[in-house]
C-alpha cells in the first residue's frame, strides 16, 4: 500500500494542486496570453506563489512561455477535452442523433452537459450559411439560469435544488431581455418542466433565439441538453416553439436513459 503523508503535509499538497489549477483556470479564460502579474491579480495569489505553478505547468506541459514573457495554454490542455469526449458514452449517440436533427430542422444543433450553474458546450454543429468560429468550437461555458439548456435542464430538478443553483449562480444582466430574478427564473423554469422544453429569446445571446429539452439518467437527473437556436429576428417565440419542439423532444429522449418518475414537489 502507498504511504499516506501526514495531515499537515496532505493540506499543503492539496492546497498547492488547488493553486496549480486555479492559476490554469484563470489563463483559460483569458483569451489572450497572460503575466504574472496579471495571474497573480486575477487568483489573488502573490507573485511568488503564481511563478511556481506556472512553473509546473510549464514542465509538465500544458503551458508554455512566449517571446514576451507571458503566458499561454498548449495544445496538450485540448487532449485534455478530446479525452474526455472521447471517453464519455454520450458522444458516439449523440452526434448520430445531432446529425440527423440538423438535415432535419437546417438550424444550429448544439449538445451541452450539465454542471449545476453552468453548462459547458460538447458538441457544436453550425446551421446553413454559418461560419462564425465561436459558433462551432466546443469547450464554451454558459450559465443555466438563463439559456435554454440551462433552463431545460433545471426543469427536471425540484424547485428547492433549481433555488439552491441559482443561490450559486451570479445572476448578472448578459442582455436588457436577462430575467435576473430567482422568482421570475423559477417561473420559466417552471414552464419548462410544464411543456417538456424551454425557449428563451434573447436572453443569454443577444439577437438570438433557443429552444432546448433535457437528457437525463437514469434517475430522470439532467446530464445534457440538445439545443437548436436561430436568429432571433426570424422568429417569435410561439412560432419558434411550433416549429422546433417536437424534434427537440423526440432527439432528447433519444440520448435519455430509462428513467423513474421524480416528485419535483419535493428536493
């Protein structure tokens, strides 16, 4: 058997991997290369600490240092998520299933997994005459309290669990059409859990138009959702949720597993 270390050299080691991972974190979402400086302002961390994680980070790989001495992620980070898509049983169905909902409906199809507040895109396939890039990269983080995955995906959770997501959420204004609102979130995702889907107009992208059903397991918990969305001047919502909803359903219920009914009454 390993050794254990002792308690006090467990903590530092955990706290100094939960630095490591922050200080990749935060070069994550910046779209551009980064200083130590600018780490250390952006982690809280002072300058001496950042160095040494970017330090590892470096030797094991996953980044590298420019000309200018910043910082940026290597390809070896995008292994990382092929990894994991390649690994995750979801991803084989569900681009068969994404495939034949896009030559069926010609809108944007997109898979999203489910992580409490947030939801990451895993799969992304761009509607006719698209060609925008962020359209079609997977990896994007979105909040759910006010996307249609998001949404879709919180109606099959308990009204006290959808409450203690959004607790955890910041629930800022991306849009003027942004509910903001716990109650009034709760309300559509309400409507959400009533019809089987959730549409929202505006609300996460500008000029944008989504309707979304949820896939869950095999206890009826959400794990992903399939969206399609359009352009919002197209489309109003009723007409949107007409067209769209039965395939969105139907390609939805394809990915779940067999699930046992859940008491949304109760957490």
């Amino acid at each position: 058997m390993t050794d254990v270390a002792p308690p006090d050299k467990q903590t530092l080691a955990i706290r100094s991997a939960e630095r490591t991972l922050l200080v990749l974190e935060v070069i994550s979402r910046n779209r551009r290369r980064t200083s130590l400086a600018g780490i250390a302002r952006d982690t809280g961390l002072d300058k001496s600490a950042v160095q040494r994680c970017a330090a590892t980070l470096v030797s094991a790989g996953y980044l590298r240092q420019t000309a200018d001495h910043k910082l940026e992620l290597t390809p070896k980070c995008l292994e990382l998520g092929y990894n994991f898509l390649i690994s995750n049983a979801l991803m084989e169905r569900a681009y068969r299933v994404l495939m034949r909902l896009r030559r069926e409906v010609g809108e944007r199809i997109n898979l999203s997994l489910f992580a409490g507040s947030y939801l990451v895109y895993a799969m992304r396939l761009t509607g006719k005459g698209e060609w925008e890039l962020p359209m079609s990269l997977v990896g994007r983080r979105m909040p759910t309290y006010c996307t249609a995955g998001g949404r879709a995906m919180l109606s099959k959770l308990s009204d006290d669990e959808v409450l203690r997501v959004l607790e955890t959420s910041t629930l800022h204004r991306r849009t003027p059409m942004t509910l903001t609102s716990p109650a009034l979130i709760l309300d559509a995702v309400r409507t959400a859990r009533a019809d089987g889907y959730a549409v929202v107009a505006g609300e996460a992208v500008a000029r944008e138009i989504a309707i979304a059903a949820a896939v869950t397991d095999s206890h009826g918990k959400p794990i992903a959702a399939v969206h399609v969305s359009s352009e919002l001047s197209r489309w109003d919502k009723a007409a949107f949720a007409d067209h769209f909803a039965e395939a969105i359903v139907s390609a939805a219920g394809r990915l779940s597993f067999d699930a046992v009914p859940v008491d949304h009454a109760r957490s």
